[in-house]
C-alpha cells in the first residue's frame, strides 16, 4: 500500500478536497485527471451525483466500496 503525504489534498482553484495524495492541485484541469481514472466503470447516474457531494476523490470512495463487499473471508 502506497503511504502519501498528505491525508487529503485539496484544489487551490475551486476549494474542492481530494483523497490522500502527494500534492493538492492548483487547476481544476490537474485534478480532471483523477476523475478520468474511473471513466471506465458503469454506474448508476444518482451515484455519480452522491459520488459528487462526497470529500474523497471517487476513485478512493469506490476502491473502499469494492473492498467493503467483497470480503473473501465472509462465507455465509
Ligand atoms: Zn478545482
């Protein structure tokens, strides 16, 4: 697991706070980048709105939400 220096990053441009990173963003183009790092997952349009409103970066929110269900060690 990679260890960052900074808990939360944030954009000085529009104020926005980011996941664990190295460095905050000073455009609004830097952290463009963080959302195209997802494109590629489908999902539902009312998540992406939550996934808006939400302090860490999606990428972070849905790595955590992915590991939470599936748990290999949970049998039922
Ligand atoms: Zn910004």
């Amino acid at each position: 697991m990679r260890k960052y220096k900074f808990e939360k990053t944030t954009c000085s441009q529009c104020g926005k706070s980011f996941g664990p990173g190295d460095s905050g963003y000073s455009h609004c183009e830097d952290h463009a980048q963080v959302k195209k790092e997802t494109r590629g997952i489908r999902l539902p349009l009312w998540m992406w709105d939550w996934l808006d409103g939400q302090d860490d970066a999606r990428g972070v929110i849905v790595e955590d939400a992915i590991k939470k269900v599936h748990k290999p060690e949970q049998s039922k």
